[in-house]
C-alpha cells in the first residue's frame, strides 16, 4: 500500500473533511452535458456526475498548480479502498491538463493535486433509466387517503461515499394536483401542490386531497435536465375527503364599573355575544353546531344547521359547543375544535356616597358594580319623591346633575329592579349621600387650607 492510499484510508477512516482543490472536471466524447450534483457535506463527496451514457466518455482534470496531479479510484468500499489508476494520461499541449480516456461508471474519483483533493462519484444514468407510462387513482378510497397506481419502472440509482456507506440519488419525480389550503383562517383557497418523489414507485399512498382533482407525475430531474421528461396524467379523481375549521368571536366591551371575569377565555359577565363561524371543505354537504351541557356532547341542547352562529348568553353556567361537517352519505366526518363558554353568576353593588364637582374624574359619578346582570331599571329620586333621573342599563350612571344643573348637597334615595344570568332577582332601595367640599385659603401659602363640607340644605 503506497503512502498515498494510506492518507486516503485515514481521511474515510476517521470522518475528515477533504480539502477540495480548485482544479475543473470536465466530460469528453458525449453530446449530453452530464448533470453535477451537490451532495450533503457529510458524504465527503464534492460533486456527483450523472451522465447520459458513459459510453465513448472520457473525463479531464485541469489542475490549477504545477503540482503532480495523482487519480484514484474506489467502488463500494469507500475511499479507503481506492486504487492508483495507471491509465492517466498527460496533455502534452498542457501540462496541466491529464484525463482517461473512458470513464468507468458507478465509482469514485479522487483527484489529487498536491494537498488538496477533489472526491467524485460518476454514474451512468442509461443503467437506471425511467419509464412513466399511466397513473391511475383508486376511486375507492377512505376519508384521509388515496392511493395512486403508477404503470413504469425505473430503479434506484445508488452512489457511495468516500467511507463507503450507500446513498440513494433522488430523481424528484413531480407529483402534481389540486388542493385547498386555509388562507388567513378565512377561507379555503385552491393551490396547486407539487410534491417531489425520490424515486420510482408503482403505488403512491398520501393524504387525500380536499378538492377534485386529476393527478400528474413528470420527470425525473435528470431527463427535464436533458429536455426529455415524460409526463403522465389522471382521470379526474373526486374527493370524499372533508376539513373544517372554525373560529369563535366574542364582542368586545368595556364598562368600566363592569366586574370582569379572570382566566375566561369565552364568556365572563352576561349578556354576552359570541359570533361562531365555520368553513368547510368542497366535501362537506352536512353542516351543524352543536352546544351540549357537557364536555363529551352526552346532553346536547342546542343543534344548528348553518355556517355563521351569532349567540347571546344569558344564563349563568358551562357551555360547550363545536361543529361537524360531513360528505353526502355522511361516510366522511370532520369536527372542529370544542368552544368553552363559561359564563358567570350575578352581583349587584350600590354605594351610597358619591362627591360630584370636587374632583374631576374621582368618585364623581354614582353607579353600580355588577357583573352578569341581563335586565336593569333604576330610578333615582330627592327627598321630596321627585324623579332625579332614569337608568335603564347597569353601565350608566348618575352625575349628580338635574335638568343640566347639579343638585344640591345631601340625601337621594334609588329603587332598583334588576335580574341576574343565574335568574336571581334584585330589589334594592337605599340612599346616595352627595357630598360637596372645596378648600379655603387659611393664608401661609404652604397649601394647608382648611377642607369645608357643605352642609345639607
């Protein structure tokens, strides 16, 4: 074994990466360009020559150095295996071109150009080539696949790295067809999808597409390179596949004497609105949301056949609520995800001491605190029985003001007659002491006035 097999054998033994020289290969005696490939860095290959024939071929190195440029060889083995190749020959016109003058296929080359080295492999695609002749898709096919059937042949084509592990070239034959894809979880889009097969298969198993669709199969990449792809198509193929997908919108508000509700995702504090929509796949003809009682759907309440749900909660409690989408013979189904709706029992709070015109924006507006509360009716009135004002939902309040004018300082009273999401009713009568102060100026000037309430008229 010559010293340069050894540092050969101890680049594939021990996984180095090889230093890749500069210098070009190049392809005699063929009208085809032969198609480079880039393998994975982990190979220790620095290019993959696909040719399409190897006979006649002979392949060329030009060096970029006046080093002494050495060629080996290696099959299955790997790198570490390589033989000398003798039947290098030396351009006489240009030292620093050498070739041979036929390639052998389905080996490794490792050119040597002083301390770098360039590792190829050189297969002859005529040994592998590719028939496509019908593609078919089974009629019969369950909810979530299809399965095509490919008429051709065509085998692997196998390469092997420099430490001599066997790889698989990937053809990238183009499978193409129709599809639906969710856009902005808005609406289904139809796309063209192109999925790449490695190799050659008679049968195709994958998920089933959303839409009709017929079934295209071309190539291989290595015949599109060469401008002699072939391309075969099926049968417009119907889908019984069905997909929906949902969404659940609750309306948004803000009083702020409001109490709110933590960790509710849907729901909170009654009334509340919540728009359910769906979208559904070309499939589905059977439509209906569901509310239940329960989490599994043992008790459902509520069935609904239509896309858009635009529901008003009322009641205190848990509700569940999903939809399902199926194909005309009800054979295919797709549910969506389970919509919690948790919606919280009632309170009402009055306070009776409000203090309007002292401080803009601080306790200058009496109103409840309440939460869930679906029907509302105060009526605030003076000591003598006259009516102050009318409030006909929770979220108003009272200013203080009569007829534009603020009311004296003192004592008003509210009757409030009031229902809760959890059918509790409220009958409340109580007082509203209105206080007014303001600050006189006892001198100094250090702001240590004397705070005057003013008294009840």
């Amino acid at each position: 074994m010559t010293m340069k097999m050894l540092k050969i054998l101890l680049v594939a033994a021990l996984g180095v990466a090889p230093l890749l020289a500069a210098g070009q290969i190049a392809f005699t005696g063929t009208d085809r360009e032969p198609m480079e490939v880039t393998p994975e860095t982990n190979t220790g290959l620095t290019k993959i020559y696909v040719l399409h024939s190897a006979e006649g071929v002979g392949m060329t190195y030009r060096a970029t150095t006046m080093n002494p440029v050495t060629w080996f060889v290696y099959g299955e083995g790997g790198g570490g295996y390589a033989q000398e190749l003798l039947n290098v020959v030396d351009d006489p016109s240009d030292p620093l071109v050498s070739s041979i003058a036929e390639v052998e296929p389905e080996r490794g080359y490792i050119i040597e150009e002083g301390t770098t080295r360039s590792y190829v492999w050189v297969t002859d695609y005529s040994r592998y080539p590719l028939h496509l002749s019908t593609i078919e898709a089974d009629a019969d096919g369950d909810c979530n696949t299809v399965t095509l059937h490919v008429d051709g042949s065509g085998t692997d084509i196998h390469y092997y790295t420099i430490t001599g592990a066997r790889k698989t070239l990937s053809r990238d034959l183009k499978l193409t067809y129709n599809n639906l894809t969710m856009q902005d979880s808005s609406e289904y889009v139809q796309e063209v999808v192109e999925d790449l097969q490695e190799g050659f298969k008679p049968t195709i198993v994958m998920p089933a597409p959303l839409c009709d669709t017929d079934f295209t199969l071309s190539g291989d990449r290595f015949m599109d390179y060469w401008g002699e792809g072939q391309l075969i198509g099926s049968d417009l193929w119907h889908t019984q596949a069905v997909e929906v997908n949902t969404t659940a919108v609750q309306a948004s508000r803000d009083y702020k004497n409001e109490k709110k509700t933590q960790g509710v995702e849907l729901g909170g504090s009654a009334p509340c609105d919540i728009t359910f929509t769906s979208f559904c796949s070309d499939a589905v003809v059977h439509k209906e949301w569901q509310m239940a009682s329960d989490e599994d759907f043992n008790n459902i309440m509520l069935r609904l056949n239509q896309d858009v749900v635009e529901e008003t909660f009322n009641e205190a409690g848990t509700f569940y609520w999903r939809f399902i989408g199926s194909n005309a013979d009800g054979s295919c189904e797709s549910q969506s995800q389970v919509y919690k709706v948790t919606i919280g029992e009632s309170e009402l709070k009055c306070p009776n001491v409000f203090t309007p015109g002292t401080s803009e924006g601080v306790n200058d507006i009496w109103c409840v605190s309440y939460k869930s509360i679906t029907e509302f009716h105060c009526v605030i009135f003076n000591r003598w029985g006259n009516k102050m004002i009318e409030l006909n939902h929770p979220s108003e309040g009272w200013d203080g003001t009569y007829r534009g004018k603020q009311v004296p300082a003192g004592v008003y009273y509210y009757v409030i007659k009031a229902v809760g999401s959890d059918g509790q009713r409220y009958n409340l009568t109580g007082d509203i002491n209105i206080i007014r102060y303001h600050r006189v100026d006892r001198g100094g000037g250090d702001d240590t006035g004397t705070t005057v309430v003013d008294p009840e008229p």
